[in-house]
C-alpha cells in the first residue's frame, strides 16, 4: 500500500479494492477474519466494503470479504454491474 504512494503510482479505485482485499496480518488484516481466539466481544469481521468516485458518482459495493467476494458497480442512473 505504501509503496503506490512512494513511488507516485496512479491511485485509482481498483487501488482501493485491492487494499480492502488485502490479508496481510490475518486475522487482524483491514480485511478483517474473525479471530475465534478473541474474546466473543472482540471477533470481529469484515462485513462489506465500499469504494466511492464522487466525480464520477459511482460506487463500488462489495458485500462480505473482498478477499472472497466481487464488487458490485453501483453508478448514480443505478445501473449495476460486476467487476
């Protein structure tokens, strides 16, 4: 993730999808696994995860885990598609 900001790559949303999907650190990763060693008020999980273009007015959904599901495109005349 740091290394598209330090070396000026172009951010983009698939970016964004990429980082949500991510699993480095696992169980504790921003795509978050429940962590059954955890105490039951501290397993959490990822849920969804939403990447918004205001310019463009889209937004990418992704209901559950990125790292196990595809994002849906939601764009503002609400058509939807896959990616």
């Amino acid at each position: 993730m740091l290394g598209a900001l330090v070396d000026n790559e172009r951010i983009d949303e698939d970016t964004f999808k990429s980082w949500l999907g991510d699993t480095y650190n696992a169980p504790n990763a921003i795509n978050h696994f429940k962590n059954k060693a955890a105490p039951t008020h501290r397993q959490m999980e990822t849920v969804f995860s939403v990447v918004m273009n205001l310019s463009k007015r889209t937004m990418d959904l992704c209901v559950g885990k990125p790292s196990e599901n595809e994002f849906v495109s939601i764009t503002q005349e609400g058509h939807y598609g896959v990616h």
